[in-house]
C-alpha cells in the first residue's frame, strides 16, 4: 500500500479544480454566445465587414459558402440562402432574396421559406423559377431596382470545366452573377462561374465576390486573371472549398489597388 503525502494530494485537488473551472469558463462562454445568437436571431460566429457608403454602411455576413447576407438601410438582402449553411429559421426576415441558379447548394426552398415575409422580393433565374413559383426572374443582361438598390444580371457560366458528357457544369444563359448598388458602392457577386468575357470586362466594382474551386469554377489563376482585368478594390473569394486561399493572395500580391480579404465561406 503506498501512501500520499497531504501536499501531493493537495496538489491534485488543486490541479482538478482549475481544470474544472477552466471547463466551466469555456462552457460559460459558448452559453453567451448560443444566448447571443438566439437574441440577435442569427449565428453569433459569423463574420462581418462594413462597407462605407455615400447612403449609409453597408454590412456583409459571411454565413458560408455561396450564402451571403447585406445589411443596409434597414433593409436584409439574402443571397442564396441554403439550409446547410446555417438553419434560416433563425435568421433575420429578407426584405430581398437572390439566387444565382438552380443547383441545390445555391437554391434551397426550405430556406427561402423560412427567411421570407409576405412582402419579400425573390429575383431568381428561369430554372428556379422552376421550383419557387413566384419568384421575379431576371434574365443574363437584366437591370431592375428593387428597395432603391439597382440591380444588374450578369451571365455566370463554365467555358472550360464541364461534365464527362461535354456539357459545361454551368451552361451560358442559366445562371446569374449579380451586381448590387448600395449608395455609390457596387457589389458584384458572381455565382458560379469561370472568368468570361463579360465579367472581365465589368467596370467601377468596388466589391467583388468570385469563386474558387474546382472542378466547378475557376482555379486561383482565373480568379487572378478576372481581378487583374476589370479590378475590383475589395476581392473576396467565396465558394472556396479546400482550395488554398493564400494561392490567391500572392497572384495578386503586386497587385496596386485590389485589396484581397479571406474570410470563412468554404
């Protein structure tokens, strides 16, 4: 039979005490931020930026993935809203919804039901008009204004990746990128596609959101290349994957005038 000293059993008590009130710290603070989540009605994890403009600031969540949600002048925008990103049914009621296309980690019905209101406006392309009926579909090239933010359709297509049978994994005149003007700020966000013609060839954005994973859109070099074309000031890459965002960041390391920000949107 072996004996412990007072002292070492002491020293094991005191041991056993801090690590359960370090335990009990941790759990108090993920306590907070469950509370807080549910108080704010969203993901208290997410990540934000603010985005000054000539109408007021524009806030950016980055809910993950291709999901974003824009904050601005008491107005919640809501873009591809998907289920497997964050349960939309705490989130804040949109006042306006977009969805680039039809693919299920980029239209989610469930979602779109769960952060509309009756008077919710859903701009949306003709093949998901498909599944939510009354949505307002805009065409590559379209323009409307919904909530004072202009709205510009852009095409959002493969040229180079496609299927074992040939057809691009985003054929031309399916999706939307789409382009929203917040005050004197202009907000691309591209949906999912390859650096085209026409968006090498945008101008005056101040924000741009491209994608970045194979074999689905571009690789880092593409999305270099459509930087360094039409130039946006701030470059997120979003819809990422395992890609090796820091690939990106040294492209356009030498880059005068393109600010690159990571942020969590894998």
């Amino acid at each position: 039979m072996t004996l412990r000293s007072p002292s070492v059993t002491h020293s094991v008590y005191a041991a056993l005490i801090l690590v359960i009130s370090l335990l009990s710290v941790v759990a108090l603070a993920q306590l907070g931020r469950v509370a807080y989540a549910a108080e704010n009605g969203r993901d208290a994890m997410f990540q934000e930026d603010t985005i000054q403009t000539s109408a007021g600031d524009l806030k950016i969540t980055f809910i993950g993935h291709a999901s974003l949600m824009f904050t601005f002048g008491g107005k919640v925008i809501d873009v591809d809203p998907v289920m497997s990103e964050t349960d939309y049914k705490k989130m804040p009621k949109a006042d306006l919804i977009l969805i680039t296309h039809e693919h299920y980690d980029h239209m989610d019905p469930k979602a779109v039901a769960a952060v509309r209101k009756d008077s919710t406006v859903i701009i949306l392309t003709a093949k998901c008009a498909a599944t939510i009926k009354d949505g307002t579909v805009m065409k590559n090239g379209g323009t409307r204004t919904v909530e004072s933010i202009k709205i510009e359709a852009v095409p959002a297509y493969n040229i180079l990746h496609k299927r074992p049978s040939g057809e691009p994994f985003h054929p031309k005149g399916d999706g939307n990128g789409y382009i929203l003007t917040f005050g004197d700020k202009r907000v691309y966000v591209a949906g999912d596609t390859e650096n085209t013609p026409e968006m090498k060839s945008l101008k005056d954005i101040d924000v741009a959101f491209l994608p970045m994973n194979l074999p689905y859109t571009m690789t880092p070099d593409q999305v270099a290349d459509a930087a360094k074309a039409f130039k946006p000031k701030i470059l997120y890459p979003y819809h990422y994957g395992d890609t090796d965002t820091s690939q990106l960041t040294k492209l356009l390391a030498g880059e005068k005038g393109i600010e690159v920000r990571i942020r969590k949107m894998k």
